[in-house]
C-alpha cells in the first residue's frame, strides 16, 4: 500500500490514513486518499496488473486497504460492450457501455463496498450503516454479511426500487424506512454514525469511493490501453464522477495515459441541483426541497460530493446536461432492445443524456463516447410494469388465431 494520509480537499489538513473520521474536522470538506506515486513505477505495475483477472483488486497498488484481508464478491471486470446498433442509430462511431449491472449484487456500489467494508474490518467496527436510494444497501447488506458485521440501513420509505430493498432485507440488514427523504435519511444516519460508533459507507467516506475508481482503470485497459473522449454517467450523490475522474488522473500521473476524458454528468430534470450549479456557473450548490424522477437512484436533493464533482467537471473540460422522465424510459427501452442490455432508470439516464448533448452540439458524433451503466434493470421491474406494454393474455385454445396480431404478421 502507497497511501500517505486522509486529506481534506477544502483546506489541506491531512488526517492518519487509518483514522475513523467522514470530512475535515477543521472546515468540514470533503477529504480525499492520497499516495505516494513517486513510489509507483508505471511499467513495474502494468507488468503486475498483467498477471492478474479484471477486477477491483486486481489495482491493489493504487487501493487504501489490506488485500490479505480483503471481502470480496467477485467485483468489477464488468464487461464494456460495443453498442454498434445503438451508435449506428444516433450516427455515432464508437458508442461503449460499461455495464456496471454485471457486479455481485447488480451495481457499480460494489466497486466502493468491497474497500469500505474491506476498511470497516481493519479499523475494528462493530458495525456498518449508511443511508440509501436503495443499491447502496444492497450492497452494503450483501458485503456485511460476508464479513460477519452487523449492517444498519436508512431509507427514505417508498421511494426505494423493491428489487433493492429485497437485497437489502434478504442479506440480513437491519432496514429503517423513514417517512422522509434520501437527504433526511443520510443526515440521520451521519448522526448515529458519530453518536454509537458505527462505520458509515455512503459515498461521504473517502475509501469507498477509491474503490470505485478503478472503473477508470478497467475501462481504459478495455479499450487497449486508450481513454474515451468522454464518459457519460447519471449523477446522485455525486461520488461516482468524482471517483472516475481521479481514476484517469491517476493513469496520467503515473504515465500510464497521456489523455483523460472528459466527464459528463446527467441528472433528471426533478433532481438536478448539481447541474444547475455548474449551467449557471455558480460556486456553491443550493440543495433541492422535494426532488423527484421515475429514476429513483438519483432522486436525491443535496448531493454530499458536489464539490468533488464539480473538481471533476471543471478539471477534464466536460459539462452537464438535464433530462426528462420520459427520455430516461425511452432511453432504458432503446438499450434493452437495441443491445440486450436492461438497466435500471438511473442508468439509462446516461443514454438519455448522450442523446441530448449529441442533439445539442456539446458531444460530436466522431468520438469515442463510454456510458456508464450504473445498475442492473431487474432493481426496479415496476418501471416496466408501468411504462412498457403489458404481456397478452390469451387462452390457450385461441394462440394460433391471435399470434399473428401480437407479431405484427397479420
Ligand atoms: C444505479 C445508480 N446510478 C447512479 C447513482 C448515482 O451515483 P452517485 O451518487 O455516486 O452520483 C446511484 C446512486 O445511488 C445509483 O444507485
Ligand atoms: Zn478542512
């Protein structure tokens, strides 16, 4: 392990890399994992990565936690599909999905889980919590589980996907539905957190997201050793993008790339505060009251990471874009047919919003474009109960009779 401490990115004030503590003590930012790259030598490390699956640990270099004690599900080296029918469709030339649906418990969380649980292990805790849209404690429950720890979750009652919430319940956690919000829910649990001493796993906690990083990695090892001209990918918390983006800063800062891409955030149109703050160029977020979209992952009002995120944005030269309800189960329908790909809601956000950054001029149709799928469609299967068309109901004798109409055949 290379890490040399937790550092906050507001004011600079580092921290032991093995201390329990979410933001700085001193200004409360956000803090952030540094290593030692002087140690890491960029040919020495492909060298060891060549020898090793696709997969999360496979960077362990580049990861804060002990690989000899890790919890693992198998997670990462999800496949990144070449989506010629979608591309030739929107008149791109090289469209890729990366199907972050294909981790242990169906979403990109994983990434994050198998390090912060892998930590909560290292540092003693007693327990894990966090707060949640619902893949959070999916997987929060399901890596828990597998290091024999106590897990506390807090959702916002309701709005969670039932496919989630049966994650989270058949993994053994202990499932609080709070009449409130995801955002009401977080600041419960950071609370508690600090008031009984349980580990807290949103994307708040700086380990977690390191493990998400290695997105970046895969992705760029997928594609031959090149970077993307851009990744597109929906934006909730924010932690995500903000994880990515330091990923492809850390292949350019060992030499490992020369490029980095450009990072593009999509959010819907009910829940786009951080959208909002970077198209009107302002500093600071404003936190939304009520937000609400069908994609229920990022229905979330005052994403914790926004400054993180906006680094990011800012940094690679990418941008924001907001959209519909509608254009999100359009999108999800698109790549479920187009490409046999079934992803959740928040996931096809970033299909929705490629659409309409190529529409608008912002993203050209020559480039080489990565969306990140963020979660599996099975999560949430009301959405295609509510906005696909139904199945036909037939009796068996009149199959033959109608089978035509349902083809479309005559
Ligand atoms: C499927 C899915 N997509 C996107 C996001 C948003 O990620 P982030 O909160 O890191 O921005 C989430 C977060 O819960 C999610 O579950
Ligand atoms: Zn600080």
């Amino acid at each position: 392990m290379f890490v040399e401490s937790l550092k906050c990115i507001e004011c600079g004030r580092e921290y032991a890399p093995n201390a329990i503590v979410y933001t700085c003590e001193a200004c409360g930012g956000l803090l952030d994992v540094t290593y030692d790259y002087s140690r890491l030598e960029a040919s020495q490390l492909l060298e060891i990565w060549s020898r090793r699956p696709l997969s999360v640990w496979k960077y362990q270099e580049l990861l804060p936690a002990d690989s000899s004690r890790k919890v693992s599900l198998g997670e990462g080296g999800t496949g990144l599909h070449r989506c010629s029918r979608l591309a030739s469709k929107l008149g791109v030339k090289e469209l890729y999905v990366k199907n972050e649906g294909e981790n242990p418990t169906g979403s990109f969380k994983d990434r994050g889980m198998t390090i912060g649980v892998t930590k909560a292990v290292e540092l003693g805790a007693k327990a894990t919590a966090c707060a949640s849209t619902g893949n959070t404690s999916a997987s929060l429950a399901a890596y828990s589980a597998k290091a024999g720890l106590p897990c506390l979750v807090i959702v916002p009652s309701g709005k969670i996907a039932r496919g989630k919430l049966v994650q989270a319940v058949a993994h053994g956690a202990k499932v609080l539905a709070i009449k409130g919000s995801f955002d009401d829910a977080l600041r419960e649990v950071r609370k508690l957190c600090e008031k009984r001493g349980l580990y807290l796993l949103n994307s708040v906690n700086p380990f977690r997201l390191e493990g998400q990083k290695t997105l970046a990695y895969e992705v760029c090892e997928q594609l031959g050793r090149r970077v993307p001209d851009r990744i597109v990918l929906p934006v909730g918390n924010a932690g995500n993008i903000s994880a990515i983006w330091k990923g492809f800063k850390e292949l350019r800062e060992l030499g490992i790339t020369r490029e980095t891409p450009k990072m593009m955030g999509v959010q819907a149109e009910g829940a786009a505060p951080f959208a909002h703050m970077i198209l009107q160029n302002l500093d600071k977020l404003t936190p939304l009251d009520k937000p609400e979209t069908v994609a229920s992952a990022i229905r979330i009002g005052a994403p914790v990471n926004w400054s993180k995120a906006k680094a990011a944005v800012v940094e690679s030269k990418g941008g924001v874009t907001v959209v519909s309800d509608e254009e999100i189960v359009d999108a999800q329908r698109e790549l479920a047919r187009l490409e046999g790909l079934f992803v959740e809601p928040a996931s096809a956000a970033s299909i929705a919003g490629l659409v309409k950054m190529l529409e608008q001029g912002v993203i050209s149709r020559d480039e080489t474009i990565v969306c990140v799928a963020t979660g599996h469609g099975l999560k949430d299967p009301d959405i295609v109960v509510r906005f696909y068309e139904e199945p036909f109901e037939v009796e068996s004798s009149r199959v033959e009779e109608v089978v035509g109409r349902v083809l479309g055949c005559g």
